[in-house]
C-alpha cells in the first residue's frame, strides 16, 4: 500500500507540475517580433586640427584651431611638437567649448618645418606642418 500512495503522490505531483507550467507558459507575453534593444553607442573621441597659416615667423603668433568629436565641453587639449622622433607637449592647452570646438594661439621658435598635433581626451589629431622662417 505504501508503494501506491508514492505512486499516487507523485502522479498527483507530476499533473500539478505540469499544470502550473502549462499555465505559467500561457500567462507569460508572446511577442510576434523580437524586441530592439537600444544602446547609447557614444561616437569614438576624435579631433581635428587646422593651422591659421602654413608658414610664419619665429615666435611669430598663430592660431590652431580644430574640432572635438565624442567629448564632453570642457575637456583639455594640448598641442604637440615632433622633436626627433618623440612628441612633446607644448604648453599650450585650452578647453574644447559647448559647441566641440577649440582655439588656440600658438608661438614657434624651432625654424623649419615643425610637424604638430593635437591631442586629448583620449584622441589624437592628424598630423600638420607650421614653417618657422
């Protein structure tokens, strides 16, 4: 008799099981296309940069001026000289405004051609050359 109340026990178990999966299936939305998730894929940092004049004179002043995309305002740029193989940073930083761009003037000592870049905020400009006669 035990054997049967066990055997009982768990086919009234097993039809409750069932059910309750049967009606949880059927409660649960069906959705006839999948669902879009939307990511906020923020654009990569990238800058440009752009010199008032292809040539000038020493310690003559310029301007330098670009554009920042995928930065927040207020982020600093830096100008960067080429001098040998290493780039060094010259102390001429501003901060990109609310509209992504940036402006900066700029004085050259090192005569010849002087290869510069902007960098910041995770992104290097493309190079460009200043003259110093």
């Amino acid at each position: 008799m035990n054997s049967t109340f066990r055997l009982v026990s768990a086919a009234a178990l097993t039809t409750a099981l069932v059910a309750g999966a049967t009606a949880t299936a059927v409660a649960a939305p069906v959705h006839s296309a999948p669902t879009a998730v939307t990511a906020s894929v923020a654009a990569k940092p990238a800058l440009t940069a752009k010199a008032s004049v292809a040539s000038v004179g020493a310690w003559q002043e310029f301007r330098v001026t670009g554009k920042a995309t995928g930065m927040a305002a207020g982020t600093k740029v830096t100008l960067q000289q080429k001098q040998g193989s290493k780039w060094v940073s010259l102390p001429a930083t501003v901060a990109v405004d609310k509209s992504h761009t940036y402006s900066m003037r700029v004085k050259l000592g090192i005569k010849g051609k002087n290869a510069l870049r902007i960098v910041g905020g995770g992104a290097v400009s493309p190079e460009f050359t200043v003259t110093v006669r």
